[in-house]
C-alpha cells in the first residue's frame, strides 16, 4: 500500500505550482469539509495510478487556474462530499480519465 495522509477541515493549497491535493502510486489522501484550493499551477484535486485514492468532505472548492478541478486518472479514484465546486478551471472541472478511473460527487 501507498502512503496515507489526512488533511483536516479547511485546509488550504494556495499557489501551489503543481497540484493542490495530490494521491499518486496507491497514496490515499483524506481531506476534511471545506478544503480549498487556490489557484494551482496544474491540477486542484487528483487520485492518479490504479489503488490511488483521493476522498473530500463537503463543501471542497478549486478556484481559478487548475486545468482540471477534480481529476481521477489512469486508475485513480476520486469520491467527494456534497457541494464541492470547480470555477475558472481552464480545460475541466470534473475528469475521470483511463480504464478503471472513478469520480463520484455527492452523497450516495
């Protein structure tokens, strides 16, 4: 297995030059409610890598400058809390890309 971090509730990445919050080779990343992102220099919020995982609590937020706002790649997995918001991505606000990519929002 990866490895684990935690993030508490609203916690911020400003500027950050890469990718706010970030779960790659199998990591698993929990961010609590109301996590922001602010103005990243590629990506807001990615699971990358089959066994990555990334999961936010409601109210999450990418604003201005990400490519992509929530990003699931090549195997990643993505699930957010309700009401989480992507504004002013350049190309995606949401993107689950590659075979066993998932992004799920809200409450199931």
């Amino acid at each position: 297995a990866g490895s684990v971090l935690t993030v508490g509730d609203g916690a911020v990445a400003s500027h950050c030059g890469d990718t706010g919050f970030y779960a790659v080779d199998g990591g698993h990343l929990a961010a609590g409610a109301g996590c922001k992102v602010e103005g990243p220099g590629e990506d807001g919020f990615l699971a990358q890598g089959r066994g990555s995982q990334l999961t936010a609590g409601d109210m999450c937020s990418v604003e201005g400058g990400a490519d992509t706002g929530f990003g699931a790649w090549e195997g990643g997995r993505v699930i957010l809390g309700d009401s989480c918001t992507a504004s002013a991505c350049s190309t995606k606000g949401y993107q689950a890309e590659g075979k066993g990519s998932v992004l799920i929002t809200g409450r199931l």
